[in-house]
C-alpha cells in the first residue's frame, strides 16, 4: 500500500509525517497533538505514540516527525515513515478497548521474556508480573500446548526488546500493554483471549 505525507502549518512553520495511507485518521490526529505544542516546537521534541516515541526533527524546510526504525535498529536509527509506530498503536488499542481495561505502560525498547521458539509456535500465553526495572515489561511469553514436568530452565528463555517482538509477531505487541493480572493468547497473528487472572472471567475474544 502507498504512503503518504501530510504537512500542516502552525506558527508560521510546517511540520510534515508520512505513514500508509490507511493511517491518515492516525497521521491526522498525531498531527493535531504536535499542533497543540506549537509554541513549543524544537528539534527533538518528543511526544509518545503509545509504546513508540515519536520525534521532531529540524530540517531546512520545516520540521519532519520520525520514529525509531524498527526494520533496522530502533534504538539507534530513525525513519521518517510512521507506519509500524501507528499502526501498532491502533492495534494495542484495539486489543485495550476490547477487553474494557486501562493500559499499563510499555514502551519499544523494553523487553520481555519468551521461551525460545516463540517467533513460530502456533499458539502463545502471555502473562504479565511487575517488571524488575525499567527495561523489564514484566511480560513472559509462553508456548501453549506444550506438556512439562519441570518449569522452563533459565536456558529455555531469552530477553527480548519489545521492538523486535513487534516484527516477529505483531499480535503479541498488540496485547503488552495489558496490565499486570490480565493475561492474553495469541494463535497465529491473533489475540483471540484476552483473561482476568483474578477469577478466569474472559474480558475480548478475537481475533483481534
């Protein structure tokens, strides 16, 4: 699908965003917020899309808003195409609205726990703990289906950045910003559940 890019006006300067041109509500609305600060433009302002930062940069002919670079690596590079960064926005408030519950912060560079195989195994289980620093989501992503008499060995699970889950398996980013005591499952690019731990009550059914 084709991008393209806005530009707005205010205080006698531009500001211009790119993304697909499916995300022009999105496109739109983040526009609307950057105006409201308008005084305030610099490069380097940052205002947050949900999990995703989403930067002012000066150029010579007005300013571009750029986010990190997720097809690359989003704690060094920026893109000037908005597309991951709203379109996985949308999603993780679609999975919220769905189960009729606040969100709990996560944020890109962030990780969560994943028992190796994760990227490919049909379907997963996602629970949520209080994370043990700021770099720790609190998230473990579990293979369900899978029988064990022991719990997963510290060999059996990787640290992953939030950012590189979001390529891998889209639906699985979409339902970290659950909060803590609400879990999730995913099957295939699905959050098809969406549970309250606290008595099993089912909160979304999916696919979503």
């Amino acid at each position: 699908m084709t991008r393209a890019t806005t530009t707005i006006t205010a205080h006698g300067r531009t500001l211009s965003a790119t993304a697909r041109t499916d995300l022009q509500t999105a496109v739109d609305a983040l526009l609307q917020r950057f105006a409201e600060l308008g005084e305030r433009w610099t490069d380097g302002l940052v205002v947050w899309s949900s999990w995703s930062p989403i930067v002012m940069e000066a150029r010579a002919d007005g300013f571009v808003l750029r986010s990190p670079d997720f097809e690359a690596d989003a704690r060094e590079g920026r893109t000037d195409d908005l597309t991951i960064a709203l379109e996985t926005t949308e999603g993780i408030v679609r999975v919220l609205n769905a189960a009729g519950v606040l969100p709990q912060d996560v944020r890109f560079d962030q990780e969560v726990e994943a028992v190796r195989g994760w990227e490919s195994h049909p379907e997963l289980v996602l629970s949520r703990a209080p994370g043990r620093d700021a770099r720790d989501s609190g998230w473990f992503v579990d293979l369900a289906g899978v029988e064990r008499s022991e719990p997963w060995s510290a060999d059996d699970v990787v640290d992953v950045p939030v950012w590189r889950v979001r390529m891998a398996r889209p639906a699985v980013v979409r339902a970290l910003a659950l909060p803590v005591g609400v879990s999730a499952s995913v099957v295939g690019d699905a959050v098809e559940l969406v549970v309250d731990e606290r008595d099993g009550a089912i909160l979304a059914r999916g696919p979503l």
